[in-house]
C-alpha cells in the first residue's frame, strides 16, 4: 500500500463547460457537448462530428498560438482558485506531468501545411504543450509528457503522484488534453471507429465513439501539505497495464486492463469489495464495453452488479489523453455532490453489458472509494483509485 | 536498482563497440546517420514501422548481451518503460502528408513502439511511455527504479528509439533544436532489483556525457552511456529542450 496523495484542486476545459461548475452542471442536466466540427473542413469525412470548444476561454497574455497549449492553460488558471497557496510556494518544487494522445500534432498540421513557420513546427513535438503549460505557471520542476494514447490522463496522474510520494516534487500539477485536428478525425474515418449516430456506452445499439477535446488538471500534494487548505480528494493508488496483444483492439480478454484495476486496488490497499463508483472507459465501441464489463465483473466478484458504474463519454465525445483526467475529476465531484451522472445515450442496455449502468437520469449517492478505468491503442491501459471527501 | 544489460543499435553499428571516437568527425558531413529498416523475419510484422521494428531489435541485442531468452521477459513481471522524442515523427507526418491510406493510423502514436514490442515478447505488466530526450529517459529510469523498489514489478525494461531520416529536412532547418549529427538509435536496459537506491536529481553535472562518440542520439544516450559505463555507473544524466534530471548512485 502507497501512501495517499491529496488532490487539492481541479480545473477543465470541455465542450460541455469551461469551469467545473459548468461541467458538474452539464453532466447532471445531459448538456450536449456533440456538435458539427466547425474549426476545419471534414465534409469529407464519414463523421464530420465531434465534441468540439467553439470558443476558448480568453487567453493569458502572451499565450502561446497553439490550442492544445490554451486549453491546459485554461484549465490550470482554475487550480489557482484552490491550490493558489500551494503554486506559489516554491517554483523549483512545482512540477508538471501532463498526458496526451496527440500532443502538438495540430500544430504539426498547420505548419506542414504551409500555414504556420518552423517554430510552430517545433510545437508539434509532443513535449511542446506542457513546456508550455510550464512556463504558464512559472514551475522550474521536472516538466513530463506522457503518452499513452487515450489512457494518457490516467498515467499523468498516477507518474505525478509517484513525483510526490518519491519527494522529487512537493506539488504536481497532473492531468491530461487533446485537440481535435484533421489528423486524428481522419485517422479514426479511416479506421471506420466513429459512429454517425450518438455515443451509447454499454447500449445494445451501439456502434462507435465519437471524438472531442479539453482539458482536465489536478493539483497533487503530500498530505500533511494540503492539510490545511480545500481539497477535492485523495489519489490512493495507480496502474497501468499493456496488453501486448494488439496495435490496435482491445485484448477480448481484457488481460491488461484486468491487470491496471487489480494492482491499483494493491497499490492504493484497496479490496474490491470496498468499490462504491466506477467511472468507466466506456467509449461505446462493440469490442470496448463489453471488455471492460467482463473485466469488471472478475474483479468485483458478486458486487459487480450492485455498483454504479458510468461513463461520460456521451456528453462530449472521447476526448483521448484528456478523458481519463475528467473522469477523475467527475468521481471527485460525485462524490462532494452526492450525485453520480448517468452514462448519456445509454438506452437500450446490451444484455453482454448488465452492469449498473445508471442509465437516464442522474443517481443520488456518495460514493467514497471509487475506481477509474482507461484504455487506449496500442493495449494502453490505466486504473485510478480515488477517494473522495 | 541494478542494470542487468543494454543493448545498443545506432546508425553506427550494433553495441557500444560500434561507437566512433568522434561522432562528428565520422561523419564526415552528413547531418543524419540513419539505421536501415530491418527485416524481420515471418509475416506478424509487416505493416510495423521502421522504429517499432528499431524497437524490437533493441530487445533482442539486449537478450543476446545478458544471454538470457525472450521468454524470460513474458509476462506480467516485466514493465515496459519506453522513451521518445522524435520516433513518432515519421509516421506522423507520412500520415500528414495525405498518405494516410496507406499507413495504418496507430502507428502514428507514440505507443505503437512498445505496443510491437510487447505484443513480441508477450508483455502485459505496468507500463508507461515518456515523450522527451535524454532528460525523460532519466524519468522513466526513476519511474522504473520506483517500481521495482515497490514490487511493482520483479524487471523493467526501459527502451528507447530515435529516428531522424524521414524529418532530416525539417531537422535540418531547425537546427537550434539539436546541431547533427543526429545519430538514429535504439536502446534498452533491463533493469533488476538491488544495488544501491536511485535519487532523482534535477540539476545533474555531466550532462550529454556520450555525446562526443554518439552524436545526438536524444533520448537513447543515457541508455547508451550506461551501457559505455558497463552498466555500473556512479550518476546518469540528460538533457533536453533545456531540462535537465540526473540520477545518483545509481
């Protein structure tokens, strides 16, 4: 068992709210974050659609161009208004771990097409955001990107605890983003993963996911150094986990992701049983959900049916290396709320996934010990044990 | 943390005994030594990219220097630490420059390079990819240090590939970011429980330390100066883009 790390504040930006107000609002009142791409041509595309910010938030000064950059700023300009105390005690002390699926590769986009020179070019480095995202918040620590495709945020969160338990850094600004570009809208067409009608996690009728973008932050600390200030909850344990069995597809066994939740709930000493919430991948894929709801009933045994379990990814499509770190961030809020979300566009539960899905509406409960599961290509796979207060 | 071995592959040769004197001067002008696509045999890896089948060649120079057999790395009990900052460059901008179709788009990530090598060796225990030069290589040597310390795992493997030949015009010009010459390397160390504990440091002396005999190698050269060093070195360091992380008494 490692010991805990606080998680003093949070901060997002999504298509469905740029604050965690808007995005708690939004999660509980089913706001639609699934629009019309607008920001680059996709008429020929097979899916044109996505869960796309049509306005950033207003830019700090000097702001990099680049919109992955913006929207980690956006989301850490948040964490000031718990965390303030603590990002302004010891710079060389802060670090940054953040993940991503895409990095800067918009940028990359614009530059090879002629629209932007060498130096934006430069910013399709996959480093090229958090250096960014540093340099935003005056941390002189050790600056991290991780990439581990869609379970990127995930990675962020447990690597930036790991910084904290280890005492390389007193506070760890962790979390994750990805931007919609041309790139990865062409990719998924290509791969024929994105469906032309909604995200419907765990839905008999589902038939793909669809893509979005945002942003999601924490601000993670000792214990005894958050102490004596706000705090949204506590990191308990990580893992992440590969499947080594396909480039692409999940394991149908669920090997890896099996093998992230078991040794999460080690890490953070955890035993199944003691599960209250699970935020689940959930992309709304065939092959996914069903995975994953095999998965979840090995590890939580009998009370596998008896816990909630949602995800998110309906209200604003999969936002790649951000969507582990939202996700996160929603059981904090679920759990300070007394309300679990419920999995958007799930309707008709598929018989093969016959978890609790808290379908339709949203459910009171407080959930305290909570599990987060992510995967991503390549047979990525990260698990997060949370505690909320 | 003790390192069992490192097998080194470089636009040089196989092993650190390839390594030039002077990398500079070997040279001889050209700004990248590139490592030709390697050809593996069967038919699992056809579609794989030139640096996933870096990465997997890697392994295997590892293997035959710890004499030790891939079977051993199957299985839960080995992490997989991988490390990059310029790998996926290629397959992104081949992806980007609309010959998309024929490129299968994961291998445009990042982790398409561990994925191939952990598909190959039948890897499926902790896991995380580091996206930087040398300074994040000594962040996954941490990371991979913590998670033996804790039992997380009972080996690690921390892999590292750079390549250079299909973005050497962009290289070129952005010579800023790295003066040549870029030197194409692949590099893994297995590393074992044990030996002396591992303290991050994040303002380390003797930075860039293979330098001279590798040329720019980014992330591989803190693998490839533990393997110079016989794998027993006092401190390992790197930089990139400005940061610097270290590790002593390792």
């Amino acid at each position: 068992m490692r010991d805990p790390v606080a998680i003093v504040a949070a901060g997002v930006v999504t298509p469905i709210g740029q604050d965690l107000d808007a995005f708690w609002s939004s999660l509980l009142t089913g706001g639609a974050g699934i629009t019309r791409i607008e920001r680059f041509p996709v008429a020929d595309l097979g899916v044109g659609l996505g869960g796309e910010i049509k306005k950033l938030p207003p830019a700090p000064r000097r702001a990099p161009e680049c919109r992955a950059s913006r929207l980690l700023l956006a989301a850490a300009s948040e964490l000031r208004s718990g965390g303030g105390a603590l990002l302004a005690r010891d710079p060389a002390r802060l670090a940054v771990v953040v993940g991503t699926a895409l990095g800067g590769v918009a940028e990359g986009e614009r530059a090879l097409a002629g629209a932007a020179g060498l130096r934006t070019l430069a910013g399709a480095l996959y480093d090229s955001p958090a250096r960014n995202l540093a340099r935003g918040l005056g941390a002189r620590g050790p600056v991290l990107t991780v990439s581990t495709a869609c379970a990127s945020g995930a990675t962020a969160l447990g690597v930036g605890a790991e910084l904290v338990r280890e005492g390389v850094a007193d506070v760890v600004v962790a979390g994750g983003y990805d931007v919609l570009c041309r790139f990865v809208m062409k990719g998924f067409d290509v791969l024929r993963a994105l469906t032309r009608d909604a995200i419907r996690p765990f839905d008999r009728r589902r038939s793909g996911t669809l893509l979005g973008e945002g942003a999601g932050l924490v601000l993670l600390a000792r214990e005894q150094d958050a102490a004596a200030g706000p705090r949204l909850g506590r990191l308990l344990g990580h893992a992440s986990g590969s499947d080594g069995s396909h480039i692409a597809a999940p394991d149908p066994n669920g090997r890896g992701l099996e093998y992230s939740v078991r040794a999460a709930l080690a890490e953070a000493g955890v035993a199944p049983t003691a599960i209250d919430f699970v935020s689940a991948h959930g992309t709304a894929t065939p092959l996914n959900d069903r995975v994953e709801t095999n998965v979840l009933k090995r590890v939580l045994g009998r009370r596998a049916h008896e816990i909630p379990v949602n995800s998110i990814k309906g209200y604003m499509g999969h936002t790649m290396g951000a969507a582990a770190a939202l996700e996160a961030i929603m059981c904090l809020l679920a759990a300070r709320h007394g309300v679990i979300p419920p999995t958007f566009g799930l309707e008709d539960p598929d018989p093969e996934c016959d978890l609790d899905y808290v379908p339709r509406t949203p459910r009171a409960a407080r959930p305290r010990i909570m599990l987060s599961t992510s995967a991503g290509f390549g047979g990525c796979n990260a698990s997060l044990v949370l505690e909320g207060v | 943390m003790k390192v069992a071995g490192v097998g080194v592959i470089t636009g040089w040769g196989r092993g650190v005994e390839a390594l030039p004197a002077d990398a500079a001067a070997t040279a001889g002008g050209r700004y990248v030594v590139a490592i030709p696509r390697p050809a593996p045999p069967g038919d699992r890896l056809r579609r794989a990219t030139r640096e996933c089948l870096l990465g997997i060649g890697a392994v295997e120079e590892l293997l035959q220097t710890v004499a030790r057999p891939a079977s051993e790395l199957a299985g839960p009990g080995t992490a997989l630490l991988y490390v990059t900052a310029s790998a996926y460059g290629a397959a992104n901008r081949a992806f980007l420059g609309a010959r998309g179709g024929t490129l299968h788009f994961p291998y445009t990530a990042p982790s398409a390079v561990p994925a191939e090598v952990a598909i190959e060796y039948g890897l499926c225990g902790a896991y995380v990819n580091f996206i930087g030069g040398a300074a994040a290589t000594v962040d996954a040597l941490w990371y991979a240090g913590s998670l033996l310390e804790r039992g997380a795992c009972t080996q690690a493997l921390v892999l590292a590939v750079e390549t250079f030949a299909e973005c050497a015009d962009l290289y070129r010009r952005a010579r800023w970011l790295a003066a040549g010459p870029l030197v194409e390397a692949a590099a893994c160390a297995l590393l074992r429980p044990g030996g002396r504990r591992a303290e991050y440091d994040p303002d380390p002396v003797g930075v860039d330390a293979a330098r001279r005999r590798t040329g720019q190698t980014f992330a591989c050269e803190p693998l490839i100066a533990l393997a110079v060093a016989g794998g027993d070195p006092a401190a390992v360091a790197g930089r990139w883009r400005g940061r610097r992380a270290g590790l002593r008494r390792l």
